[in-house]
C-alpha cells in the first residue's frame, strides 16, 4: 500500500487564512482613513489661521499707520498726514463676493478689486470710538472654522 502525501492547505485552512487577512486588511485601512480625515481637518484649520493672519496684517498695518478715518460699512477712509492738505486720503473697499473672497480696493492707488482672502463668511467693521476700529472676520472651510476679532489703534492720533 502506498502512502499519499498531502502537503497543501484544506478548504477550512484557506478560509480562516483569507478571514484573518481581511480583519486586518480593514483594521489597516480604517487607521489610514482615520489619518487622512484628521490631516484633511488639520489642513483646513491652518489654511484658515492663515487667511486670518493676512486680513490681520494688512488691517493692523493700514489702520495703525493712519492719522483718522472714517468708516461705512464696509468701507474705511484713512486719513494721511493732517499737516498736508494738499493729499489725498486713501479709500479701502472691502467686498466680500458670494463666492466667500474677501476683495480689497485702495482707491488712491487704483489698483482695482484684489483678493485678500478666501473662506471668509462674514465681515464687519465697527468703531468703539475715535482712537480704534474693531472687526470681525469668520472665516470657514470644511468642518472646520476661525473667528478673528480685533481692535486696532491709531498711532498718530492727535
């Protein structure tokens, strides 16, 4: 009689082999999925801060540099230097388009309507008194979002 050697794997051993490697298949692949979600949040928040950090700059730059202003809205008129009559006081338009852009225009440049930052929601301008300009920014981008308020001072007040 001769003896027959089986070397190869059962159905069964097949079956549990190919259930274990798709458990860890799909444990693997929820861990990377976890992972890409959270540097997609993570991306979202950092692009924001740094939308916000661009507004703020060029506020607290335009605003604290200016001799007076007045505002409307959406609109500020900064005031040069007092002692020169003969200037003219630049105009800043800002325009927050439908599609979430917020527009600068500086009118005694004349450079047109140029971008200054995208994902805001909403813009406002106030002034508590004289000296100051407050403002708002939310800005909103995925699940994720930044609030930016700000009250900037006027250097060269009288």
């Amino acid at each position: 009689m001769t003896k027959i050697d089986n070397k190869g794997l059962t159905l069964v051993e097949m079956i549990i082999a190919l259930g274990m490697t798709s458990f860890v298949m799909v444990l693997v692949f929820s861990i990377l999925l976890g992972n890409i979600r959270n540097n997609n949040r993570i991306d979202n928040s950092n692009e924001l801060q740094y939308q916000a950090q661009v507004i703020s700059n060029f506020l607290n730059t335009e605003i604290s540099q200016a001799y007076g202003f007045d505002y409307d809205d959406q609109e500020i008129i900064l005031k040069d230097n007092d002692d020169d009559p003969g200037t003219t006081s630049p105009k800043i338009k800002f325009t927050l388009e439908a599609n979430n852009t917020l527009y600068v225009e500086k009118t005694v440049i004349g450079t047109g309507k140029v971008p200054l930052a995208e994902d805001v929601v909403s813009f406002n301008l106030t002034s508590p008194d004289n000296n100051n300009i407050r403002y708002e920014v939310v800005l909103e981008r995925g699940d994720s979002s930044y609030n930016l308020i700000n009250v900037v001072y006027m250097r060269n007040m009288n």
